[in-house]
C-alpha cells in the first residue's frame, strides 16, 4: 500500500471529486443533451409511427367483418378522399357512402394489407381488395366475375384517425374485371 504525503492526499481527493463530478456531469450532459432527446423524440415518432400502423390494420379489420359503425367512428368527422380521377369525397359520410358502394356491389369483399409504409403523420399502404360482383356497382348488373383490386393510398393521421387519403387504383383494369369493359381485339392485319 502506497503511503500519500498530505499534499498527494489533497491532490488525489481533489482528482476523486473531479473524476465524480466529471461521471455526474456527463450523465446530466447526456440526459440534457438535445441528441438524447432526439432519440427519445424518436422512439415517440417510431411509437406514433407504429399506432398508425395498427389503426389502418384495424380500420380494415373493422370493414372486412362489416363492422361498420365502429370502423367509421376511426374516421375524422371532416375526413377528405382525394381519388383517382381527381374527385374530393368530403366527410365521413362521404367514406361511408363510397364503401357502400363497393360492399353492395362485391358483398363479399375482402382486403389484404401487402405494405405499409409510415413516416411521420403519414402512411402509404399498399394493399388488394378482391371479391365477387354479385351486386350492382356502378350501374353494372352483377356479372359473377371475381375481382382483384391493387390499390396504393396515402393516409395523413392525427389524433388517432385518418383525416385525409389519396388513393390510386386502375378503375379501368376493374371495370374490365367484371366485363363492363371489353378490350378492343387486336387487328391482326395491323401488327
């Protein structure tokens, strides 16, 4: 065991306290420090990030087991779809009306989520809806014919329900898909 002289003492306490200090210092530095609190503010976005997953999940869920009333009350009272050939469906009813359409046309209806992509208050979901036309859609008598829909939207969320959405998808390829529209043959004089 070494034996300190009083001024090594003082030296070595000092270098104790520092050494204490500095241990104390870098934690309340690292606890203060605006790149910590970055990553907090993180993992709270990678949180909100994942509820928004959940809820767009959920909402289709709700659609798929035609629970209805409970899906739409997810929806925001002054909820805007923007579709695909540039038409604004305002409101919740406005939603409500346009599923109504889809589900008496293809009862059977069901989709399936392939990605989901989020950031922020935003989410991309890619997803299929496929179904059988046994109802009118659109002015068209039911035809039988199975459909398979991808669709690709956008959703803005905020305070735990969809708000906005603009979607895309080949209205064209599903008119197709129950027979109201027929493909022109190729000529075969014209190859």
């Amino acid at each position: 065991m070494r034996v300190l002289k009083d001024g090594q003492r003082v030296v070595h306490n000092l270098k104790g306290i520092l050494l204490t200090f500095a241990t104390v210092g870098v934690s309340l530095l690292v606890a203060t420090c605006p790149v910590s609190n970055l990553a907090a503010a993180g993992q709270s976005e990678v949180d909100s990030e994942e509820r928004n997953k959940a809820l767009i999940r959920h909402v289709l869920e709700l659609i798929d087991a035609r629970k209805l009333d409970q899906a739409f009350e997810l929806y925001a009272l002054d909820y805007v779809y923007h579709g695909p050939d540039g038409e604004i469906i305002n409101g919740r009813d406005g939603i409500r009306d346009l599923w109504a359409v889809f589900l008496a046309g293809f009862p059977d209806l069901h989709s399936t989520v392939e990605d989901l992509i989020t950031e922020g208050d935003k989410l991309v979901m890619r997803w299929r809806i496929e179904g059988t036309h046994t109802g009118e859609f659109l002015g068209v008598a039911p035809t039988g014919a199975a459909i398979n829909l991808h669709v690709t939207e956008i959703f803005r969320i905020a305070e735990g329900q969809l708000v906005e959405a603009w979607d895309q998808y080949d209205r064209l390829g599903l008119m197709q898909q129950i027979g109201a529209i027929q493909m022109p043959e190729a000529d075969p004089q014209s190859g």
